[in-house]
C-alpha cells in the first residue's frame, strides 16, 4: 500500500491547522502552503475535499481563511485519509479460485487493523507546538 502524495499533503496541513487552532485566527492558503511545503493550486482541491468531508470550515474574502470544524483530538489520520481518498485497501471483488474466499478474509482483517490504528493518531499528537516538543509515531 502506497500513502498518496494528496494524503501526505492534506495530513501535513491538518495539523498546521491544529497548531494555530488556540490562536482563533484562520489560516490562509498561502500560509498553509508555504508552511508545509505544498504547491497552492493543489492545495486548494485538498481543501475543498476537507471542507465538503466536514472536517475544516473555511470563510470567504479578506478575512477569511481555514479551520477545524472539530478540536485536534477528534481528528484522526483516518478522517483525513477518508476525506481525501475514500475507501482505502479498497478490495478488486474478485475471490474466485481455492484461495479467494480465504485470502478475502485476510485482506478485511488487514484493512480493519490498518484502519484501527489510523484512528489511534489524531492531529493532536501530530501537532507539536515547538522543535523541541516532538510526537513520535
């Protein structure tokens, strides 16, 4: 399984969102992109899958800007990736064969375990406010 480059992205700028979530201020595209070094144009349809999924809210003109929709721990890396790209180990639905209905078991118990630990990190634990004050994953 390949973490897509959007994924990386949208978990990377969740949690500058989360680091400035105390602050009260919004967060511009500009920001986000520069800070977490991710091209804007791109950044914008990220957001827009974030802000449709529930998880961020934005507003619209000077002012305006991004946000949580929820606080840092009620967001999982497995919201985002949701958000971002749907179902994920997503199964080809063809278990033909000896092996197919056995070997379907063990794909679902895959995706339920990488899935329970995806919900076990939320952007809380991401968020380090200092260079010093580091999460480990």
């Amino acid at each position: 399984m390949k973490i897509s480059v959007k994924v990386d992205y949208a978990c990377r700028v969740m949690a500058e969102l989360a680091r400035i979530e105390s602050s009260g201020e919004l967060a511009q595209i500009d920001h986000l992109a520069r800070t977490e070094a991710v091209p804007a144009n791109f950044l914008a349809q990220i957001l827009g899958k974030l802000r449709t999924s529930g998880l961020i809210t934005s507003r619209r003109g000077n002012l305006g800007g991004y946000r949580l929709a929820r606080p840092p721990e009620e967001i999982s890396l497995h919201d985002i990736m949701l958000a971002v790209e749907g179902e994920f180990l997503g199964l080809s639905g063809n278990f033909q064969g000896q092996s197919g209905r056995r070997l379907k078991q063990v794909w679902h118990e895959v995706r339920d375990a990488l899935a329970t630990k995806l919900k076990s990190y939320t952007l809380d634990q991401l968020a380090a406010k200092s260079p010093g004050e580091m999460y480990y994953i």
